[in-house]
C-alpha cells in the first residue's frame, strides 16, 4: 500500500543507512502481508519494529504510519488509530505530499466520526474533499463526499437515539443533520455514476435509503433500496442483499404495506439462513412475528416468534429470550389461549428478573397478575365464553420500530419510538450491518 523497493534513479546512501533501509522496507512489507491477510494484530508488530529500525525516506515512513492507523483501526483501538493517523498527516504536509495530506485527512476523519468526535471528523473529511478537487482527483473526491455523508449519517442517527423518536417524527436539528448526508450521498452517487463504479454505486443507494427513511421519507427510501437491490444482485453479494430486503421490510411497514414487508422479510429469513447467519436469522422471525400480529394472524405470529425463541436460547441470549417470551405471550392472548400466555408471561417475568430490566419486570408483573385473574375467573361459574383482558399490558414494552440497517460496516440501527408492538430485539435479533 505505497510500500515499495528504492527507485533506481534516487541518489546512493551510505553502506549502513542502506542496510537500516532495507530492513525497514522488509519489516513494513511482511507487516503489510499481514494486514492483507486479515492478521492485524501480528501486522502491527511488525509495522511498529520497522519504525523502531528507522528510516530516512519520509515517504516510507508517511506510508507505515498510515497502515499502522488502518491496523489499529480494524482492531478497535482507535486513539492509537487517531495518533498514527495523525502522525502520518504531518510527515505528509512537511514533505508537501498533497496527495497523502488527502488521504491522512480521510483516514482522521473516519476515526473522529467512530469516536463520536462529528464536527472534527467533519473538517478533516471536507479537506480531504478539498485537496482531492484541487488535484482533479475524482476517485478521491468521490470517497470524500461518502465519508462525509457517513459522518453526517452517523450523528444524525446519534441524535436521533437521545430524541427517541419514531422515523419521520425527529427533531428539527436530527432532520437537518441527516438531510446533509443525503446531500452529500447524492452527491457522491452523480460522481460514482460518472466513474461507473457499480460497487460505489450500491452503497450510495443503501445509505440513501436509510437516511430517507430516518427523514419518514419511506416511498423514496423503497425506491433506492430496491437500486440497492439489483446492484446487490448484480454482484451476487448475498449479505448486501438481504440487508436491502430487510430494509424494504421495514419502510413497507411504516407505508402500512404489512403484506408486502412480509414478503420482504420472508426473503430476509432465507438468505440469512443461506448464509448461516443465526442472529440475523432471529431478527427475521422478531420481525415476521411483528408483521403477521399487525395482520392479525395470531398463530403465524406465534409460529415466528417461537423460531425467535429457540435461537435465542440457542445463543444463550437472555434478552432476546425474555422478548420472544413477551411476544409469545401476546400472540396467546391475541388467540383466547390465557393459559399457554401465562407459561410465556413467567418466563418473561423470570428473565427480566434475571438481567435486571426493571421496566420488563414491572411489564411482565401486571401481565402475569392480569392473566391469573382472568383464568380464576374462567374457573368460577359465572365467567364468560371469553376471558376480559383488556388489562393486559401486550404494549407496554415497546421500543420501537425496527429500524434500517446500515450499508456499510459499523452502521448501526438506531432504536426510536416510545410504543407499539414492534421491539427491536436484542443480540438474537440483532447482527445487521
């Protein structure tokens, strides 16, 4: 990655630096390897001896500094990312590299934004943005205009966790926030569509789409995600699109095209098995448990939410096991079954007791309470045909709406909403990304 053997016209160096080169540049590229091969860990050690060894070619040393800000990266340490990142953007502005100040200032910027550090990963992004333009660098400035929709992506998403709100319904700030990352999305697809970068192409239409949905833009979020779609298609990229299907499910629910968002999910469901992906897998049943109660088909709820159930436990999930028993017990009521719905409903209580979520213990406390007095009064001789539960607490825990999935690495869903049935489930029900 920019590492590469001295070029035969550079002026000779002495006997010994020439060694202490050599063995720099041997260090750096068994680190590069490495990296390459997915082992960052044992590539940083080398990347940090060849810095140790030395060596007079900044431009070398520039380039080690920048894989070492990768590495440290992938590996989630990310102030020691931020710090050889930044060590990699002054050696490129002392040699006058604009070039590598470019590519050092992306770099910071997509380590800032991970941090939560916005408004600075903003400035480094928009000079990379910056130089890019000024050296006729389209590849590079359209890599800008995506980081900084990401940037802008991810705080508004941010904000929009402390506004706990449904999409379409955020606050004014959220709302600007995420319409300058559709700005600069559609920005980045009209230059991606210029270079016909197919692949660049597909990420532009995911992101579109989740920030159009966030924004209750759903007519508008369908349409890129079905973009999404063909292009996921196109390069038989099976993760890319089962993602754009779940999220097709998702805007379809908020259009009340509940029908529909179950075919969408269903799909979601076969391809996350096809790639054995069991997290994923929950979060397809959560979801078509969800999506058959809202069409109030009682027992196929059911029947999903038991798949939920058991994978969960299959993943030694206790959350998304006390979800699923709460759902379950739902679906019981909804069918005039109170019995089978007190067997989820203690469950429910006995989780949450476990893992101390105190609101689905207090939920689960008046469902279990309401349900034993509803069988007691179907044992007396004067109950009615069918048990009164109106009482029943079947959306008390409600978080929210499921809400879209990333179309990149480390992009979040974001919890919204203060109701209803449709509870994002927990690590069972989570895994897109």
């Amino acid at each position: 990655l920019g590492l590469g053997p001295p070029r035969g016209d550079q002026a000779v160096t002495p006997l010994p630096s020439r060694r202490m080169e050599a063995s720099c540049l041997e260090l750096a590229l068994e680190g590069e390897r490495l990296c390459k091969a997915g082992d960052f860990k044992a590539g940083v050690a080398f990347f940090e001896a060849a810095v140790q060894v030395g060596t007079e070619d900044l431009k070398t040393l520039s380039a080690i500094y920048s894989q070492l800000g990768n590495a440290y990266f992938y590996l989630k340490e990310y102030a020691r990312a931020l710090e050889f990142h930044k060590h990699d953007l002054l050696l490129a502005r002392t040699i006058g590299d604009r070039m590598g100040e470019a590519k050092a200032s992306g770099n910071l910027g997509n380590t800032l934004k991970v941090l939560g550090r916005f408004d600075e990963a903003v400035v480094c992004c928009q000079r990379h943005l910056d130089i890019a333009q000024e050296q006729g660098d389209k590849v590079g400035e359209a890599r800008a205009l995506y980081n900084i929709g990401n940037v802008y992506h991810a705080k508004g998403k941010q904000l929009s966790w402390n506004a706990v709100q449904d999409p379409g319904h955020l606050p004014p700030d959220v709302r600007e926030t995420l319409r300058r990352a559709s700005e600069f999305y559609e920005r980045n697809l009209a230059l991606v569509k210029e270079l016909g970068d197919r692949a660049a192409q597909g990420r532009a239409y995911g992101n579109l789409g989740n920030a159009h949905y966030l924004l209750g833009n759903f007519t508008e979020a369908t349409t890129f995600h079905r973009e999404r779609l063909a292009i996921a298609k196109e390069f038989g990229d099976k993760a890319a699109e089962r993602r754009a299907y779940s999220n097709l499910g998702n805007a379809h629910i908020f259009l009340g095209r509940f029908d529909v968002a179950a075919e969408y999910y269903k799909k979601t469901l076969q391809l996350s098995r096809q790639l054995r992906d069991q997290a994923v897998e929950a979060q397809a049943c959560y979801s078509l448990g969800n999506t058959y109660t809202l069409l109030q088909d009682y027992e196929r709820a059911a029947e999903y939410h038991l798949r939920h159930l058991l994978i969960a436990q299959e993943l030694a999930d206790r959350v998304g096991e006390g979800r699923a028993c709460w759902s379950l017990g739902n679906a019981y009521v909804s069918m005039g079954s109170p019995a089978q719905a007190l067997t989820f409903a203690k469950k429910h209580l006995q989780i949450s007791q476990e893992i101390g979520d105190r609101n689905g213990e207090l939920t689960a406390r008046m469902n279990v309470a309401q349900l034993q007095l509803a069988l007691g009064r179907l044992t007396s001789p004067a109950a009615a045909e069918k048990p009164d539960l109106a009482g029943y607490e079947a959306q008390a825990e409600g978080a929210g709406p499921v809400l879209p999935v990333g179309d990149r690495l480390g992009c979040a869903q974001v919890p919204g909403g203060s109701g209803g049935c449709w509870v994002q489930p927990s690590r069972a029900g989570r895994g897109q990304k």
